[in-house]
C-alpha cells in the first residue's frame, strides 16, 4: 500500500508533500466542516470565552455550562432524552460497554447477561464475552433475536451493532428488531459515527428508528469527528443510562473535549449548519449517481455518500487520472482493503463530473 504525506488539510483537492494535486474523495469529511466558514467563526469566538482547553473533570466542583448546554441542543436534534459528550468516540462506546453490565441491571432483575455482537461491530462497541459473527448481518440479527425469545426470561441482552456496514458499506434493515419479545430486559448499543448528520432512515436518525420499534433500551454511540467536525464523542440515550454513565469512574476520570470546540457545536446545532450542509450533500450524491453510468462498480447505499469497491486495480487508476480515494487494511491490518470513495458538501459539479468520468471509463476498460 503506498503511504502519501501532506502538509495541507484536504478539502476538495489535496497537495502532497512531493508537489502533486489530486482531487481528493476520501475521509469522513462529509458535511465539509474542516473548511466552513462558519464553524470557523464559532471556534474563535469559543476560543476567545473559553481559551484553548479545560484542564479539569467535568464532575470537578466548578462546572462549564457550555457542556451542558450543547448535550441539550445534541439530543434535541438526534432525538434522545439526553445526550452525553465524551472526549471521542471510542471512548463514547467504550465508557458504555464498561458500565453496560450496571446499565442492564439497573433496569430490572437479572441473573445473568448475554452479549450479541455483529459481524464486523466496530472495536468501540467490543465489550465481555466477545464473539464478533461471521454471517451476514440479517442473518445474525434473526439468530440473535431466536436465542433471545428462547432464553430464560431474567438473562438480560445486549445487543452490539453498527448503524451502517464499514470500511466495505452495508445498510442494515433495523426494523427486523421489531420481532424481539416484549417486555424483556434488552438494550440496543449502536455505533452510529458513520451516519451521524449524514443518513437517515425512512427519514429518521438510528437513535430514533430503534426506539420507537418500542422492544429494547437503546444506546447509540457515535464520534463526533467524522461528519460534525468536532474532535470528541456523544452518548445518545435514556436519562437513567446518562446519570450512571456521568457518575462512572470512567467518565468523572476522563478529559472532555475542548469547550471552544463544544460552543461551536452547539451554535452550529442552534443555526441548523449541519442540516443546510446535508442538504448541499445529498444534491452532490444525487448528481454523481446520474453521471455514473458504471452502477455495478460499486457497493453503495442510497442516499449515502460512501462508494466502495474490492477491484485492486480501481484505486491506482483513480491516482494516475489524480483522483485520490482510500484503499488501506480496516480495522485490522489482515483485512483486505477496499477502495473507498467519500463525496462531502464542499465538492463542485465539475469535481463530481471528472470522478464519474473515469470510473466509467475504469468500467469500460476493465468490464
């Protein structure tokens, strides 16, 4: 795998460190922030009331107001009771599966707890008894949800499961939750980094979606430094679950994300950034997929701005055309790497124009 270096952050082109352009399709950029002009504004002016970091537990005697403030406006906009900043978001899902065992007891008498990871669940959600599945993700999900009507009614059940299949994109059909047992001690935890801000579901967030099939406590986990821009975590969830994760060891233990960051979260939450970028996005998803005539290329979910594909040659002939995408072994170094195409707001028509123009031609050279 060839390694560039860059002195520059990519927006819709990247200059590497040996002089070479390309137009840059990678990242988790999506919605464009790392170049918004108004995240830009909102950094200085919470970097001017709150300087550069707070050296302190967010449990300390003395308090910032702005955490509390964006955790309000964060679950207003996601659809939670409450919502929890973490300083990213690993630790956003490992805090969870470090007190996941509490969480579920806390809920109802349990004697025991059974765990119920997906294929390819993401390391942020790995938790005790880990066994990661080897089938495809419906399949699982019915098996999961078998062994759970069929065990004895006080076993307790969690449920580990990214919103959106990655690095290789798969959608994952949530509503077969709907076939879960009423009234059972289960909690759903789901790592939502990869749609946060980017992709709904019959028009509804994960958080949303999940919950209101009514069968099980959710969770969702998510970074925050992929779509919104932010370097930290959020914990999406029930009041109960937010007061035992915030008096947690690890949470009281933990640094949080920088405040200037956070005032900017929340004044892009207040003036709907995230929501007006989605839109520019989405109309730049649409546009590439009527200029691609090349469909069977790629994996790729509707809607979604994420196209993939497992042809080891796509990724050097995207280079020698100076299109940059990614291709790198993911989460593990054994995995087989897929080239993975990323479009985001900030791209112009002529951008998308040029990259269909060669997939195309990729397909029609290499059928």
């Amino acid at each position: 795998m060839k390694i560039f270096q860059t002195n520059h952050l990519p927006g819709r082109t990247v200059q590497t460190s040996d002089g070479s352009e390309y137009l840059w399709f990678s990242g988790t950029d999506y919605l464009g922030m790392g170049h918004d002009e108004s995240f830009r504004s909102y950094m200085q002016e919470g970097i001017d009331a709150y300087g550069l970091h707070f050296g302190a537990s967010r449990n300390n005697s003395l308090r910032l107001d702005i955490y509390e403030e964006a955790e309000l406006h964060l679950a207003n906009w996601i659809g939670s009771p409450t919502s929890l900043l973490i300083s990213s978001g690993m630790w956003a899902g490992q805090l969870v599966m470090k007190c996941i065992e509490n969480i579920v007891r806390f809920t109802s008498s349990t004697s025991s707890v059974q765990y119920h990871y997906a294929p390819k669940a993401h390391p942020a959600i790995w938790g005790n008894n880990l066994k990661i599945s080897g089938d495809h993700w419906i399949d699982w999900a019915y098996q999961a949800i078998d062994e759970i009507i069929h065990s004895p009614k006080n076993t307790a059940h969690v449920i580990c499961t990214d919103a959106i299949g990655s690095p290789m994109v798969e959608a994952f059909d949530f509503s077969v939750f709907a076939n879960l047992p009423s009234g059972r001690n289960i909690c759903i935890v789901v790592d939502a980094s990869h749609t946060l801000g980017v992709h709904k579901t019959l028009g509804k967030d994960i958080y949303q979606l999940v919950k209101e099939l009514g069968k099980a406590n959710v969770i969702m986990v998510s970074s925050l430094n992929k779509a919104l821009g932010i370097p930290g975590g959020a914990i999406a969830c029930e009041r109960s679950t937010y007061d035992l994760l915030r008096n947690a060891p690890w949470f009281a233990g933990a640094s949080p994300p920088a405040p200037g960051y956070i005032y900017a979260l929340s004044k892009l939450l207040e003036t709907n950034r995230f929501a007006n970028a989605h839109t520019v996005l989405s109309a730049n998803i649409d546009y590439f997929n009527q200029k691609l005539t090349a469909q069977d290329l790629f994996v790729c979910v509707p809607g979604y701005p994420v196209f993939c594909s497992r042809n080891p040659l796509l990724f050097d002939h995207l280079l020698a055309e100076q299109i940059m995408a990614s291709c790198f072994s993911y989460p593990s170094a054994n995995d087989t790497p897929v080239t993975r195409i990323a479009i985001s707001a900030i791209h112009q028509k002529e951008d998308l124009d040029r990259l269909a123009e060669v997939c195309n031609n990729f397909k029609s050279s290499f059928p």
